[in-house]
C-alpha cells in the first residue's frame, strides 16, 4: 500500500475509535510514523481524509442503490439487493460504525451531507416499494438492525476487518438468512408455514 492509503486507513480507524472530533492530523502522522506536514502533504485537511475515508463506502452504496430498478417485490430480486447490502456492511463497517454513531454530530460535513442524502435514498426508495407501514418498518428493522448490529458489536472478531475467513463466511450466511427472513412478506411465510 501507498502512503496515501495507510494514511486513509489509519485515519478511518481512529475517526471510528476516537471520533472525528477527537482525532488530530497530529494523531493521524504520529501513528503512520510521519510528521504532520507530511500528512498535509498527502490530504489537505482532516475533512479531506474523512472523504477519503469514507466516500468510497458512500459511492458502493450509492450504486447498489443505482443497480435496484422498480421495487423489491421480486424474491430475486430482493435476495440480490440482500446479498449485496450484507457484503457492503461486511466490506464497511467501520464507515458505517462511523455514520451511524457519529454522522447526527457531524452536520455541514460534505462527506457526511453525501451519506444522509444516501440514507433519505434509501428511505425514499424502499417508502415507495412497499405498501404497508408494517413491511415498511420491517425493512428499516432488518437494514437498520442490521447495519447496528455488525457496527455496534464490540467483539473484536466482528469489528476487525481481517478475521478469519470461516468466521467471516458464518457471519455473512447467518446475516443473510436472518434479513431475508425479515424481509419476506408475511404472505409468503403464512403460505410456507401451512406447507
């Protein structure tokens, strides 16, 4: 990896353990070995970094969301969108950790304007896809809860980015399983359960 990208990651890493507000440039370039003009030298300011950060995250969701068509009625098509938001929080977590316990405190932030707007789409989308207030709140229960769970969790196994690939397999079946599950209309699990 490049200096640049040790620089986004150890930024990423310590905006998600420390905050944003309570990360320094000087933090960033004592971790990564440099001084801090060197830091500045790679990233303008700490806003920069933070785009850096977590833009790329941003921008996957943005065209998962792109790649979505009419609606999630389709059980294909539903599983697609399924599989494809469990690697997004698998692949983010610390971007979404981030969002999620900081973006409220974080307002006038452009990165962080980018990821409600992202948010509100995602809103939008899914209000216009499904027609009762119950399937409703159970997509903002399964993608919500889910992205919570995965963010908040506090075993280390879960929030590093580098375990065990048999672990990782069990976490993204099991979290596919169970937001799948969630998201299939009651009418369908009524018709499964009588079969």
């Amino acid at each position: 990896m490049s200096t640049h990208d040790d620089l986004r990651d150890i930024a990423l890493a310590e905006f998600a353990v420390a905050g944003y507000a309570g990360t320094s440039l000087q933090r960033i370039a004592e971790i990564a070995g440099l001084s801090k003009s060197s830091v500045l030298y790679h990233y303008d300011s700490k806003e920069a970094l933070l785009q850096a950060a977590i833009g790329p995250a941003i921008d996957r969701m943005d065209a998962i969301l792109d790649s979505l068509g009419g609606s999630l009625t389709d059980r294909d098509d539903r599983h697609a969108f399924i599989v494809q938001f469990v690697d997004f929080l698998l692949a983010h977590r610390l971007e979404v950790h981030m969002f999620i316990n900081q973006g409220p405190g974080l307002e006038d932030v452009p990165v962080i304007d980018r990821a409600n707007a992202m948010v509100v789409k995602l809103a939008t989308f899914f209000s216009s896809s499904v027609g009762t207030v119950e399937d409703h709140l159970r997509f903002g229960i399964a993608l919500g809860g889910a992205a919570y769970v995965l963010s908040a969790k506090q075993d280390d196994a879960l929030r590093d980015q580098q375990f065990g690939e048999a672990a990782q397999i069990e976490v993204r079946t099991a979290l596919i399983t169970i937001v799948t599950e969630l998201l299939e209309p009651v009418s369908l699990r009524s018709a499964q359960a009588t079969t």
